[in-house]
C-alpha cells in the first residue's frame, strides 16, 4: 500500500489557478466518493483551504493512483492539464507522509506556524470518515498528523508571535492597556487592512469601534460588520477626543492629522493616555505628535521591526518543529513498514512450502517405489532448498523494514513473488508511542 497526495498550494499555483480548485465544503463528500470509485485509490482524503488544495490517497499502484486523480481533477474541473500540471506536485509514500506533518504543524503555511491549519486538516479527515473515504493506512496517517500537530503547538513556541501586521498593531495596544474589553478604538480607513484591524480588535474584547472614513457609505459599510459606529470624516477631532486607541491607514497623499490638531485634542482630553497607529504608505500622522505627552504613535516601520522579530523567532521554533517532525516520522515509518512486513514474510514461506510439497508430490508419483528413508531425504532435502533459498530474503526484509524505504522492499517483493498478502491492522495507540 502506497500513500500519495496530489495538490497545489501558494507556492506553486497562482490565485487564479487555486480558485478554480478551491472545493466547497459541501462538494467535499461527493468528490471523495467519486474518487475512491477509481480502481487504484483505496482511500482518500481531500484537504481544501484558501491557499491550498490536496488529495491524500492510499493506493496499490502509486502511478495509477497519481493518474487517476489528476484524470479525476481534470475531468471535474475542465482544467487541461497540458500546460497546467507544472503547478501541482505530488509526493508519494515517505514524502507524502513527511508533507502532511509539515502541513499539520504550520511548517508549510503562507504564515509560518499558523493555527488554523491544524483545524483544517482534522476536518478533512473528520469529513472523510463521516461518508466512507478513508481506510485504515489514512486513519492512521491523519490521526499521526493531528498528533504531530499538536506536539509541535505544544513543545515550541511557533505560534506565539504575531507576524502580520493587523494583529502586531493590536498586541501593541494590548501591551500599553492590557486587557481592551473596556476601551475605545478609532479605526481611519476602510481598506483591507482596517478591515482586519477591527477583526483583532473584536477578537481582544473590544466593543467600543468607531470608523471614520472621506467616504461616509464606506465607513457605515465597514461599522455594520463589526456592530460599530460609522462617524463622518469632519468630524475625527472629536472622536480622537473619546478614543482610547487609533488606527489609522488611508490613501491619503498628505497627513490628515496634524501636530496644532492633537495638541488640542490632547488639550481635550487633559492628556490622558491615547495610542495612535499609523499604518498608512505615505503617513496619515505627523510623526512629531509622539512627542506630545500621553501621546504613544508608532508607524509601519515600528510594526514591521515587530513583525520581523516575531517571524525570526518563529523561524528558530521551526527547527525544533523540524526535529519533531523527523522524530514522529521515524515512529510513523517504522510502525506502517511492521505492519506490512509480518504477513510478507508469512506469505512468502507459505508460497515457499506449497512450492516444496507439489513438488515432493510430484517427485514421489514419478520415482515408483521408493522406502520410508528415501522419502524422508528427499523431502528433507526440498526443505533445506527452499528454506536456504528464502532465508537472505527474509532477513533482509526485516532488515529494510525499518527504513524509510521499507515498503518499497515489501511491494516489490510481493510483485517479484507474486504473492496474495492479507493486512493485519492494529490500533496506532499501540504501535506508536
């Protein structure tokens, strides 16, 4: 049994390409159906997410596993694959193992170590158990990745950091006020960026949003989001009067808030505390407001140290999510490769006395008479051979069955030997600890 998987990512498609793989959920089950109708996938699991699209598959025939599902692809999404194949890759067995661990702990997200993927992948798996897609090899594959997940979320601090720059701003404000359920946020701008903004502000507890914008329908479309207030643009002095915490990023060519304006509003408010963000290229802020008192302002290139230092310590848990991974993938090879190399072995001598046994019959019927001692050389014998023969094969067998390469000795000694294997599967929670 052969893992593959079959897909496309941020990195090797472009938006257009990901958008026309990018699976509804509800579509989900009847492609899995339809896929392990496929004579050479056993089992499959669809992964779909907006930056990636993968097909996890348990198959017999790693080549005809591959090509039945980009038939599969082609002839579901009209893709013509002629010139399009170069966006997808397609690792099989160690690879495709190695890759799936790699998406489970965050190591191949467009943000390294994001969260979310972990979420994803359990209900890819969860949505291919609930209509009979996957088998026992992906079971325990996807209940590994989880695993493997979890670990890495656990033992290193890969997602601790803030890395973009909507979620620095607010770790910021969280830095000078604490907890923020109580306070005010000003958000100037109606861009994505704002719009992410506010969706960290939510998420920290603030309730309190106003949004100001030069275009009013656009500021109200934005507050509905968010159950906030839309305010109209003339009238940002008195909400910087009220706001605790102001994040600004328009397209404005000059600055929209002066110097003279904040030391009135300062003047105002009795200089109590107020923290101003400036996100805006070029700035919306005169930066000479920092120096105001009560007054916290920090621009892009504040952030961006920030950002820069929290993905560089990201980084640095990544290599020790790395070794995690290769420790769990030792566990996970070692285990599967077991699993397969028992009932080869089996089959192999039970192919090997047959072998023995029609030939001694065989022996026995053309000879004529022949005494008790004579059998019992001659049967002795035919049981040296085939035991001599089939000793190195399955020494080494047993040998390379702990190796990364260990199932590809397996098949191809199934193949070689023709033989029928029946698979004994056991519960991971006893193999894999």
């Amino acid at each position: 049994m052969f893992i593959i998987v079959v897909g496309i990512n941020h990195k090797t498609a472009i938006l257009e390409m990901r958008e026309k793989l990018a699976f509804p959920r509800h579509e989900i089950p009847y492609i899995l159906t339809e896929i392990k109708k496929c004579n050479a996938i056993s089992g499959c699991v669809v992964l779909s997410t907006c930056n990636r699209m993968e097909i996890y598959a348990a198959t017999t025939d790693e080549e005809a596993g591959i090509k039945s599902i980009h038939n599969f692809i082609q002839e579901y999404t009209k893709i013509d694959f002629s010139d399009k194949r170069h966006y997808f890759y397609s690792p099989a067995c160690e690879n495709a193992v190695r890759h799936l661990f790699r998406v489970a702990a965050g190591l191949d997200s467009m943000v390294l170590g994001e969260s979310q993927i972990l979420g994803q992948v359990r209900e890819a798996y969860q949505i291919a158990c609930e209509c009979g897609a996957s088998n026992a090899v992906l079971n325990i594959l996807f209940q590994r990745a989880i695993t493997v997940g979890k670990r890495v979320r656990t033992e290193t601090d890969i997602d601790k950091n803030s890395v973009s720059i909507g979620y620095a701003a607010v770790e910021k404000a969280k830095q000078i006020f604490g907890d923020l359920s109580g306070y005010s946020a000003l958000i100037i701008g109606t861009g994505k960026i704002s719009n992410l903004v506010a969706k960290h502000l939510i998420a920290s507890g603030i309730k309190n949003i106003l949004i100001s914008n030069r275009s009013y329908q656009k500021a109200q479309d934005l507050a509905k989001q968010f159950d906030g207030r839309a305010v109209k643009f003339e009238n940002l002095t008195e909400c910087l009067e009220i706001a605790d915490i102001v994040i600004s990023c328009t397209s404005s060519s000059k600055h929209i808030l002066s110097m003279e304006q904040m030391e009135k509003v300062m003047l105002n408010r009795n200089n109590r505390k107020i923290f101003i963000i400036d996100i805006a290229v070029p700035r919306d802020i005169d930066p000479q407001i920092r120096n105001l008192p009560g007054v916290s302002l920090l621009d892009i290139d504040d952030l961006e140290q920030v950002v820069d230092k929290n993905l560089e310590e990201r980084k640095n848990e990544a290599v020790k999510a790395e070794k995690i991974l290769e420790e769990e993938m030792d566990k996970f090879l070692n285990w599967i490769n077991s699993l397969f190399v028992i009932p080869t072995i089996m089959a192999l001598k039970d192919k090997g006395k047959k072998i023995k046994e029609r030939e001694i019959t065989r022996t026995f019927n053309k000879s004529g008479d022949l005494s008790s001692r004579q059998r019992r050389a001659i049967s002795s014998m035919a049981g040296s051979i085939v035991n001599s023969l089939l000793h190195d094969p399955v020494v080494n067998l047993k040998n390379y069955a702990g190796t990364s390469r260990g199932h590809l000795y397996l098949e191809l000694t199934k193949n070689l030997f023709n033989l029928e294997v029946e698979s004994h599967w056991e519960k991971p929670e006893n193999n894999l600890k």
